[in-house]
C-alpha cells in the first residue's frame, strides 16, 4: 500500500493546485506502482500535503520555494524504470500545481523509501509485497 507526503512552503501551491496535489500524486503513485485502477486500491492510496510556515524553508541561496515529494512503498514494488517515471511525474504534477515550469524542476525533490519485506502493517497485520500482488490479480491472501 503505498503513502505519498508531499512538503511545500505555505502559499507555495496556487488554490487550484492545493485542492488537486494530494489526488493527483496518489493517483501517479499508483499508475507507476503498477496498481489496479480500484476503489480498493484508490483508497489504500494515502497522499499527505504539510505545508511549512513562513520562513520555514530556506536555502544558503534564496527563499524561493522548494518541495519535497517523499513516496513509501513496499520494497520491490517499483523498478528502476518504474521509480523513474513516478520521480518525473511527480515532479511535473508538483510544478503545475505550483504553476512553475521545467526550469524550476531542481526545486522539486522525490525520495522513494522502501519499505522492507515484514515491516508493513495495516488492519492489525503485516502485510506482504506478494499480499498485495494477490490482491492485484484478484487472488485471495492468507494475510
């Protein structure tokens, strides 16, 4: 199941782009996870948005915004191919909602956590990468 969080200055996000971010994301997260287009799925596709306070975020440069996309997911669940693509996704979905261009692409970081095989619970749990795989395939689990 995976999680996206994404962190930006506050005011960073045009209106528009606040209200769509978080779906926007979840919805990449799963397109490059490779996830059915479910419901189920839709809604195991938690998306964050924190935004900082003024003055919260700064670099040794200049005060202009940057934003950090983090991704969870269970280990193996994306390729190198796959992390590729979810990182240059991400990073546009971020700039249109921003309302930035490409040449401000640098001012957008993705990091992707792998969550270790047995590390992963959810209804009182652990969940498994093949768990979840089954789940895809619409193969019932032992989970």
């Amino acid at each position: 199941m995976p999680m996206i969080r994404l962190t930006a200055p506050a005011g960073a996000l045009t209106e528009r782009g606040r209200q769509s971010v978080q779906r926007d994301l979840a919805a990449v997260l799963l397109r490059w996870e490779g996830a059915p287009d479910t419901a189920f799925f839709r809604a195991q596709a938690w998306s964050y948005l924190t935004e900082l306070p003024e003055s919260a975020q700064t670099t040794a440069e200049d005060d202009a915004p940057r934003f950090l996309v983090e991704v969870t997911v269970p280990q193996g669940a994306l390729s190198e191919r796959r992390k590729a693509g979810l990182v240059e996704e991400a990073t546009k979905a971020v700039l249109a909602a921003a309302d930035l261009d490409q040449a401000d692409a640098l001012r957008v970081w993705v990091l992707v956590h792998e969550q270790p095989e047995g590390t992963w619970g959810a209804g009182g749990s652990v969940i498994r990468y093949a768990d979840l795989v089954a789940l895809a395939k619409g193969q019932p689990t032992d989970a």
